[in-house]
C-alpha cells in the first residue's frame, strides 16, 4: 500500500499524466478509477468534520506531489455529498474544501503543468435555462443551492486557471447511474426504481412524466472523464466547458417502462407534488458541440439490466465508499 489509497508506483501508465482522484469511493470517481486503475485516489471524505476533511486532502496532495516531480498531472474533483434538495450550508461546505484543495495544489504542485477536472451537474446549472437543447454555450440558470454551488465552484476552478497558468476542465454531466449509487442518497431514480421491485416499497416521484433526461451509465462517464484530461486537454490558463451526456435523452415513463421490461415487473410508483418546486428542469435535452473521444457505448436498457443483475446478487446496490 502506497501513501496513496490506490495506485502505487508513481505518475500511473497509460497516458503520461500522473492523476490524483478525489472522491474516488463515489460512483463516478470509482468509475474513473476503474478508466484509469493506476491513478492515486482519496476515497473516504469525512465530510462530518470539515478541517479532518480538509487535512486529508492536503495530505494526499503533498503525497502526490512528491511522487509526480516535475511530471504532468491531472486532478478529478469528483467529491461531494450534496444533492439537488441540499441545503445551503452542505453546498458550502463542498464549496469551501474545493477552495482550499486549489490553494494546496497551488502550494505543492507546478500549475503550469497540470489540470484540475471538476465534476459539475447539467441538473443543477441547467433547472432554469430555456431552450433546450442545450450545449456548452448555454448559460446556467440555477434554481436550488446545489446548483448555485456548483456554479460557485466552476468560477473557482476558472480564477484559478488564470491566476496560476494551469488548465481546467468543467465536466457538465448529465444523470449517471450505475451499480455505484450511493444507498444514502436521496437520488438516483433508476437505482430506486429497480429497489422498488424489490422491496415492493413505491418512488415517490414529484417531476411530471414527461420530464426528459440524458442517462449516462458510470463506467462511459468514467471514461469520458479521462478523455476530457487526456485527448481534449485545454491550453494554460483556459478553461474548457464538457458536457458529458448520452446521446438521446428519454423521459420518466421511459423509464419506468425500461425498468418494467427489465425486472418484468410493475415498480411501484407514488406521485407527488413536488417538495422543491422549480428546482427540477422539465427539459433538459442537451446537445453537445464536441463529441466525445469515447463513444458512449451502452444501451440504456443494457445499463439498466445491468444494475438490475448487480441488484439481485446482492440484494442492493454496491455502495459508494465515502
């Protein structure tokens, strides 16, 4: 075991860029781990103490450090515990450990030879925005503190590209799912909707059925992630805006017909007025500029049977490692 919690020895293979990614135990830095298997990692956050949080990081960043030398490096910010009904002081708390990971990466690594990805949310930018489809162009109106933190946190990672001549990526990402939902979190509907079946308990659905989302399953989301830090890099000081999105969006009774098809059984449903309000964007097709290195290359019905299969061997999905 290294003095990183994976990945052992030095910059990892693959690429020729040394990557550190915080917040691997969730489903998207798990899945990035899994697109590059010898990146360092910070799994396990403690969230519920935000200077321990705060000391871990700096600390595997210190470490990282001493292993990348002179060599490029890339950073996936892939942490976080806030959803879209987070209240104000848990946006800001992730807002706050942001910063001051930059500040250590400003401190212990060359800027100008590296490059931060933050994992941003096309859900909580986009809630107010009008005129789907939407592209990278598109301005974010967001409509809850979830949104308006990350908003935060990518004009952090702007200034600070153009304060210290590194170069940053805000990964836009459309609804992930896979078999790395974290059970504790109040999301993830197609998750729920395959527990549903079997525990016989109904969703609570609050947005209308027509409601339209783009599915990405986590391990084509982990790989665009990489591509985005290795085949589409930015500049020195830029910034570079990604949507990472799959190809067609598919709407809520989609879904719940792809979850019937799969489980060939009805999940239980219960509508709901919607306890947010506006918060949750009714459309939110999204029609990306660049296309991406990686095709997206899995079917959301294979996705879904996926999970379902992951679902009946162990009785709930695989939980996310905070």
């Amino acid at each position: 075991m290294s003095r990183f919690e994976a990945g052992a020895d030095g910059p990892d293979a693959g690429g020729g860029v040394a990557m550190l990614v915080l917040g691997a135990g969730g489903m998207l830095g798990s899945a990035v781990l899994r697109a590059r298997p010898n990146a360092h990692a910070v799994r396990a956050i403690p969230w519920a103490d935000p200077e321990a949080a705060a000391v871990r990081i700096d600390g595997a960043v210190r470490a990282f450090a001493d292993e990348v030398g002179g060599d490029r490096w890339a950073v996936v910010w892939a942490a976080g515990r806030s959803v879209i009904a987070s209240d104000a002081d848990d946006v800001r708390a992730e807002s706050t450990l942001l910063t001051s990971t930059l500040e250590a990466l400003s401190r212990r690594l060359e800027p100008t030879r590296g490059c931060v990805l933050l994992a941003s949310s096309v859900g909580g930018l986009y809630a107010g925005s009008t005129g789907a489809p939407f592209d990278e162009s598109t301005e974010p109106v967001p409509r809850s503190e979830y949104g308006q933190g990350k908003l935060v946190q990518e004009e952090a990672v702007r200034a600070w590209a153009e304060r210290t001549g590194g170069a940053a990526v805000l990964a836009r990402i459309a609804t992930v799912y896979g078999t790395g939902q974290d059970p504790t979190k109040e999301q993830g509907l197609v998750t729920r909707l395959c527990r549903s079946v079997l525990s016989g308990r109904p969703v609570r659905l609050y947005a209308p059925l027509d409601t339209r989302r783009h599915f990405v399953w986590e391990d084509d989301a982990g790989r665009a992630l990489v591509d985005l830090l290795q085949a589409d890099r930015p500049g020195l000081g830029e910034t570079a805006v990604r949507l990472v999105a799959g190809p067609t969006s598919t709407t809520l009774a989609e879904v719940i017909r792809t979850v019937e098809r799969v489980t060939r059984r009805t999940p239980p449903v219960l509508r709901a007025p919607d306890p947010v309000g506006l918060r949750h964007a009714r459309d939110l097709r999204l029609r990306p500029r660049s296309a991406p290195a990686t095709p997206y290359a899995t079917p959301f019905l294979v996705g879904v049977a996926r999970l379902w299969r992951s679902l009946l061997r162990t009785g709930r999905p695989v939980g996310a490692q905070r």
